[in-house]
C-alpha cells in the first residue's frame, strides 16, 4: 500500500492536489489560525520573542497536523480505490468465468440436443466444438448436484490463459466458438422448424378430429331421437293391442250379461202376462161377490197407484233421455279432440324440431358429458404445458439461486475475516489505551489527594473576597444614588431658572472643573462688554422708535417663546447626543477594565496612562466644541436680548450661577474624596481579584486534568462496551448467515423434490394423454359404428310406421264397435232396471191381494217416515234449524247432553238454540 501511495512530499512546499472540499476546508482552517493575532493586537497585548516563537511553532504544529491528515484522506481514499479496483476484478473475473462456464453448457446440450433430435445423422458433418483452454470441463450435472468451489484449478488456468493471450488470440479463439454455437442452433432452428411444421399438421389433424367428433355426437343425438320416437310409438302399438284385447274381454262379457237379461226378461213377461190373468179373473169375481165402496175404492187405489206408477216411468225417461244427451254431447267433444291430436302428432311426427331434441334429458347428459370431457382435456393440455414451464423455471431458479448462494457466502466470509482482524486490531489498541488512562488516572487521583485541604483554604479565601466585593458594590451604590440625587437639585434649579447659560452651565460642570472655572471668569468679562454696547444701542433706539416699543416688544415675546422652545429642543439633542456619548465611553471603560483585570501590572499601568490620555484629549475637544457653541449662542442672544427684562434675567442667572459654583465645588471636593476612596478600593478590589483568579485558573486546570481522565476513562469504557457489542452482533450474525445456509439447503432439497414429483407427475400426464387419444380413436370407431346403426335404425323405423299405420286403422275400427257395444249395453242396462221395478210392483200386488191389506201396508209405510230415524219408536217432535232434519226431542236431548252435537243423518253441527218442537197434525 505505500508503494501506490507515493513517494514523500516537502513540507514547505505547497499542499498536495485533492478534492475541492478538501482545499476549502484546508483554508477554513487556516483563516481560523490567523483571527488570534488580530485579536490580540487589538486588545493592546504585545508578546515578547519566545512567545512568539512559542506561537511559530504551535502554528507550524497546526499546519503539520492538517498536511498529516490530508496524508492520511489521501491514503485511505486510495485504499478504497484498490479495494473497489480489486472487487472489480473479482467480480469481473466471476462473470467471465460464469459466462465461460455456462457457454461450454450451452454447447455441450446443444451437442445433446442434436444427437437427440439426429441420431442416425452421421457425426462428421457437425462442427465440433473448439478445443480451448477458455471452455471450462465441468459439467451441468454436477453444477446441478454439489456447488463449485470458489476458484477451481480450471478457473485459475482460465484466468492465467485470459492474462497471457493477446487480443488477437483472444478474438479469433471467440470468433471461432461463435461460428460454433452460430452452426449448432442454426441445425436447430431448421430442426424446430420442422417440428413447428409437425405441430401445424397434429393441430390440423386435431381440427379435423374434433369436427368429426362434432359430427359424430350429431349423428348421436338423432340416433337417439329416433329411437326415442320409435319406443314411444312400440308403446303405443303395445297400449293400443293390450286396450283392443280388454275391449274384446268387455263386449264378450257384455254380450254374456244381455243374452241372461234377454232370457230373465222373458221369464218376466211370461210371469207378468199370468199374474194380469189371475187379476182379471179375480176381479170378475170379486165384483160380484164385493159391495160397490170397497170397488170404488180398490179402483181409486190401483188408479192412483198406476198414475204414480208411470210418473215415476216418465221421470226414469226423462233422466234417461238426458244422461244420454250428455254421453253423446261428451262423445262428439272427445271425437273432435281426437281428430286434432291425430292430426298434430302427424304432423309433428313428419316435421320434428331440433330444439325438442336438445331438451331431452339423454341429449342434455350427452352434451354435459362432453363438455365435461372437453374441459377436462383442455385442462390437462394446460396443465401439462404449465407444469413443463415451471419445470424449466424451476430448474434455473436452482441454478441461479445456487450460484448467488456460492458468490454471497464466499463475500460474506471474506467480509466477516476481515472485520474480525479489524475488531481484533481495535480491541487491543483499546486495551493498552485502557491501562494507561488507568495508569494516569491512579496518579491524578494521588495529586488530587495531596491537593485536597490547599484547594479548600482557597475556596474559603474565595468566598471571603467575594463578600468583601459585595459591601464594595454595595457602597458604589450608594454612592451613585448621592449623585442622582445632587443631580436632581441641580435640574430643579435649571428649571426654575428656565435660562440657557444655567443649561450651558450644568452640562459643562459634568465634564471638568477647572476649565468651566476659566470659562465662567471670561464669559463675565464678554457679558460686561456686551451690557455697556446694548445700553447705547438702547439709547439710540428708545429715541428712534418710542412708538413701535410695543409692537416689537410683543414681537420679541413671541419670539423669544419660540426660541426658547428651540433651545430646549436643541438642549434635548445634545443631551441625547451626550448620554449615547457617555454609554460608548462606559462601554470602553469597561473593555479597558476587562483588559486592565487580564493583564500583568506593568501592562495595566500602561493602559492606565493611555486611557488618562485619550479621556483628556477628547474631554478638551468636546470643551472647545461647547465653547464656540457657547461664544455663537451669545452672540445670537446679546443681538436678541436688548430689553430690561433680559437685564434683570442675566443678573438672576449671575446670581445662580454664582449660588451653583458653590455648590459646584462643594460637590467637586466630595467627588474627588468618592475618587479617592475608589481608586484604593479598586486597587485592593484589583489585587484580590488577580489572586482569585490565579487560584481559579489552578482550580479549572486541576478540574480539567480531572475531567479529561474521566472523560477519557468514560470513552474507553463506552469503546470497549461498543466493541463488545459488534462482536455480539457479528457471532449473531455468523449464526444468522449459518442458519440462511442451512435453510437454504433445505429449500435446495425441496426444490428437487418438488422437481421430482413434477417429473412424475409430468409422466403420468404423458400416459393419462396416451390414454385419451386411444380414446379418441376408439370413439372414432363409435362413432362410425353408431352412423351404420342410425342408418339401420332408420330403416327399421320406416317399417314400423307402416305397422303403426295398420295397427291405428284396426285401433280406430275396435274403438268404433266397442263404443257401440258400450251404447248397446247402457240401454239394456236400463231396460233391465225398467223391468226390475215392473216385477217389483207386481209382487206387490201378488202379495197384496186385499186392498185393505194394501192400504194398512201404505199407512205402516207412512207412520214409519213420521218414526224417529234414530230410536224407530218415538215419533218426530223436533226439527233442526240449520239443515231442517226431524227427530224426536229425546233423541236430540240425549245427543246434546253426551256432547254429540251432530246431525245424525248430515252431520251438521247444532247448538242449544238450533233444535225446536213441532206439532204434525
């Protein structure tokens, strides 16, 4: 590193080329080591030779410090740019070698890939690859199976090829490569156009297909349809040959049950015409033996009987004639509905819709079926494509994450020996800084206890002077009110004066006393001078101007007002002007008193004269300054004041004036005593303060010895306790990249177990796809199969037409003769029921032979409808007011009472107030 740092520079020479920011701190640094001298020059402090010296060195000490630490910038600026210039170099030799290495993989599975694709292809029209030392050996199995070590032999050797080979070799070795791989995936761009061309085909095959599929499940579906209809029709034939079959049965049946009618029915008239014989021979003799009440009588009842006897005959008639009016009505409708039916299913059997087809339940499962299948396909097909993708992402996923888990575990173990070498370098440096601060702070803490009671005595003498200062201040104080009070009286006077020259006065007597003396002695000899002129001018003017006294008197007052108000402006002026004056005299007496504290006796007395100097020159300026001001204003107002009052005013001032230098010299003895007494207390005031603060300069060094161990001790505790802590973290941190590998490992495994099973998956994919398109083929055959069958099947439904045709017309004959038989049937049926009541009501009268037997017959008959239903003993006494059914009251009674609150016959519910008695009479 010292060789790239260079050879060594003169020190008085000009500073070393560097960055601008550099420079401009260099002369930030520089400017601040010139504002000291100025400083000090100002201040009045002149230093002697060694000093001086002393300052050259310290200043040259700064300069070389600053040359040094631009040194050591320069140095470690350098440092970084090796250390970035050598990253560089190994970052751009791992590219190199990464690009070498993955281009000898390129080539080796391009060479793969076409004895794959041409196996029987002859080996010596192929370009064999360029034999170089740039290609690297090693393989893509075994990147893939174990990581490569940092530098491999192969490696260095492909490094030392690429630093001893020149540019030209390098070229045409790469130029020759290039015409390699530019061969290689030539030969497999024709071969995967060929394949493309392959897959244009299968995909146009696989259209075709998939239109004879279409037409295919076409042809099923009206397979389907057809032998949907013909089941349909077959059950109709069946239904119609089963209902022929039990019409023939019926009618057989019928024609059975009217011959034993017809045969009873004779049996009956040959027994009704005896029975009218046996009457008529009765009759003939009964009318002879018999009287004519019980004939009339007999005759009133068969008459009656026979009159009731055929009203019930015609209302049988009439029922009959109109159930079959209804039976006839029922049949036309039915008739008509079935021409219709008829009809429409002709046509609907010449022309049926396709839509019927698709609602059927066989066709919908067809379709869903299908698509089902279809779905299933596409998806395998995508499956199997995203599955093939993630195959190949997978695998250079691995790859990549494999070689950025090499290169960040070997920069992470270079970085972690490096900063261990450092943390080791600093913490023994801290160690040896740490015994001597120790060393150094024992020793201090020695002379700390020696100087313990020496420090305690002075800061007693301290605090001692401190309260003497305090009764000092406290005595200035006072002092000074005793001045604003003397200086209060004095503006009293002033105002009640209300003069110029007792303003003029008092302002000078602020300043010094024996030039306002010299002052007062010539202005009264100027004031005499001006008096005996203004008398004769006076003179002159009261002979002159007698008559214009008064305007000019009011005049002159007026004026004299507004000048008056002037002066007192202009008096507030110069007092404002004075006081500013005063505060900047304060503020330097004050600097100069500071100065006078810090510096050495011999250095104070000097200041003390030049002071004393500057003060006398510039009180004697502003003196002159306020007597040429004081000699214009009384020219001004000799040329104004001209009257007695004036006259008389100068005298009171006189006398003022006079009262005031009094109290003016009174006043300057008691300020010359304050004087006095100020400067022995000041000098003592300035003794105990130099041996104050020699002792707190003692005390402060002392403190600061102190303060600096601790600090330094402090430092090293918080450097060790930081050093610590960075190694903490970097052990946490070598735990923490551990366990990364680690996990990193285990994602590596998992990675080629999820490659595994995606393989397997893969193959199975593969068979399952094998599968389907033996499939495919095997519905192919179905299909053709299924059009010879439709074919066949429409053959057969042609003939079953014609039978259906036949087997309607011997359907619509057998319907015909049943509904005749059926019709020939109902009216035996009735006749029977005819000649049912005829035999009935000739047994009556066979066992009936008397009248009166007939009659008490009839009024039993009678007496057993006027009964109680329910009991048959008791007669009926009650009706029901909601349905109008007669009962007796017992009956009725004893049906409430039991909770049985029905109508027996209707079973209509009654309540306490729906049930009342009648009386038939």
């Amino acid at each position: 590193m010292s060789g790239v740092g260079g050879g060594k520079r003169p020190s008085g020479g000009d500073s070393p080329p560097g960055p601008p920011e550099k420079k401009n701190k260099k002369e930030e640094k520089t400017t601040t080591t010139l504002i000291e001298p100025i400083r000090i020059s100002l201040c009045g402090h002149f230093f002697s030779t060694e000093e001086m010296d002393m300052k050259v060195i310290q200043f040259k000490n700064k300069k070389l410090c600053e040359r040094l630490e631009q040194r050591q910038t320069m140095e470690d600026e350098l440092r970084e740019k090796i250390e970035k210039l050598e990253k560089r170099q190994a970052t751009d030799d791992t590219t190199l070698l990464i690009v070498n290495r993955y281009w000898s993989q390129l080539e080796e599975n391009v060479h793969v890939l076409r004895k794959r694709i041409e196996p029987v292809a002859p080996l010596t029209s192929t370009p064999a690859p360029p034999s170089a030392p740039l290609s690297d050996p090693t393989p893509m199995e075994e990147d893939d199976a174990s990581p490569p070590p940092p530098l491999s032999d192969n490696a260095k050797g492909f490094l030392t090829t690429l630093e001893h080979s020149s540019e030209e070799e390098l070229t045409l070795h790469l130029q020759d490569r290039m015409q390699f791989s530019k061969e290689a995936i030539a030969c497999l761009v024709c071969v995967f156009d060929r394949l493309h061309s392959r897959i244009d085909n299968m995909c146009n095959s696989t259209l075709e297909n998939s239109r004879l599929r279409d037409l295919a499940t076409l042809l099923q579906g009206r397979h389907h349809k057809m032998s949907m209809e013909y089941n349909e029709l077959v059950d109709k034939v069946t239904s119609s040959e089963t209902k022929v079959s039990e019409m023939e049965t019926t009618v057989e049946d019928l024609q059975w049950d009217i011959e034993k009618l017809r045969n009873r029915e004779q049996k009956l008239n040959k027994h009704l015409a005896e029975a009218m014989e046996q009457v008529r021979l009765y009759v003939c003799m009964s009318v002879y033996s018999l009287p004519s009440e019980y004939l009339c009588a007999f005759f009133g009842l068969s008459m009656r009987s026979r009159f009731e006897s055929l009203n019930a005959e015609l209302e049988h008639n009439q029922e009959l004639a109109n159930s079959r009016m209804a039976e006839l009505e029922k049949l036309q409708a039915e008739l008509q509905e079935a021409v219709r039916e008829s009809e429409k299913l002709k046509i609907d059997l010449r022309n049926i819709p396709e839509e019927v087809v698709k609602e059927t339940l066989e066709y919908k499962c067809l379709q869903s079926q299908f698509s089902l299948l279809y779905n299933e396909s596409l998806g395998v097909k995508t499956q199997l494509d995203e599955a093939r993708a993630l195959l190949l992402t997978a695998k250079n996923a691995h790859l990549r994450q494999i070689e950025h888990m090499e290169s960040d575990e070997l920069s992470l173990q270079k970085k972690l020996r490096t900063e261990v070498i450092q943390l080791e370098d600093t913490l023994a440096q801290v160690r040896k800084e740490y015994e001597m601060l120790r060393i150094e702070f024992e020793q201090n803490l020695a002379a700390n206890e020696q100087a313990g009671p020496i420090n305690r005595e002075m800061r007693h003498l301290i605090s001692s002077l401190q309260n003497h200062n305090l009764q000092l201040k406290g005595d200035v104080q006072r002092y000074k009110r005793k001045l604003r009070e003397t200086q209060m009286e004095i503006n009293k006077l002033r105002c009640q004066s209300g003069d110029t020259a007792v303003l003029i006065l008092e302002d000078t007597t602020s300043d010094g006393i024996d030039v306002k003396k010299e002052e007062d002695e010539d202005h009264e000899e100027e004031e005499e001078e001006r008096r005996k002129e203004l008398e004769r001018q006076r003179a002159r003017e009261r002979e002159r101007e007698a008559e214009r006294e008064r305007e000019r008197e009011r005049e002159r007052e007026r004026q004299r007002s507004d000048e008056l108000k002037r002066k007192d402006s202009d008096t507030l002026k110069m007092l404002r002007v004075e006081l500013k004056k005063a505060q900047e005299s304060q503020k330097e007496m004050k600097l100069l008193l500071d100065m006078y504290k810090s510096a050495p006796k011999e250095q104070r007395d000097k200041v003390q004269l030049m002071a004393a100097e500057r003060k006398s020159k510039a009180e004697v300026d502003e003196l002159r300054m306020r007597v040429r001001e004081l000699e214009e204003r009384e020219r001004k107002e000799s040329k104004k004041l001209a009257d007695e009052d004036a006259l008389r005013k100068i005298r009171v001032a006189e006398e003022t004036i006079e009262h005031l230098q009094k109290k003016l010299a009174a006043t300057k003895q008691e300020e010359e005593a304050l004087l006095s007494e100020m400067d022995v207390t000041g000098q003592a005031f300035e003794d105990m303060q130099e041996q104050n603060s020699r002792l707190l300069q003692q005390l402060r060094e002392k403190d600061d010895a102190n303060f600096k161990l601790m600090s330094e001790r402090i430092k090293s505790n918080q450097i060790y306790k930081l050093l610590k802590e960075e190694k903490e973290e970097l052990a946490d941190q070598v735990l923490r990249f551990k366990t990364q590998v680690d996990a990193q490992l285990l994602v590596v495994q998992k990675l080629e177990e999820k490659e595994g099973v995606l393989q397997s998956t893969l193959a199975t994919l593969e068979k399952e796809l094998s599968v389907r398109t033996q499939a495919l083929e095997l519905n192919k055959r179905k299909a053709v199969e299924a059009a010879q069958l439709a074919e066949d099947l429409k053959v057969q439904l042609e003939h079953t037409q014609a039978k259906l045709k036949e087997i309607q017309v011997s359907v619509a004959e057998n319907r015909t003769a049943r509904e005749r038989e059926s019709s020939n049937l109902k009216r035996a049926q009735e006749d029977l029921s005819r000649l049912r009541r005829k035999l009935e009501k000739q047994k009556k009268v066979e066992v009936y032979s008397d009248a009166d037997e007939i009659l008490q017959e009839e009024i039993n008959q009678y007496k057993a409808k006027l009964r109680c239903p329910c009991c048959n003993t008791r007669d009926k006494e009650t009706v029901l007011t909601k349905c109008f059914h007669v009962f007796c009251y017992e009956c009725l009674k004893m049906r409430y009472d039991t909770r049985q609150r029905k109508c027996p016959k209707c079973n209509c519910a009654f309540g306490a107030n729906d049930f009342h008695r009648i009386y038939i009479t």
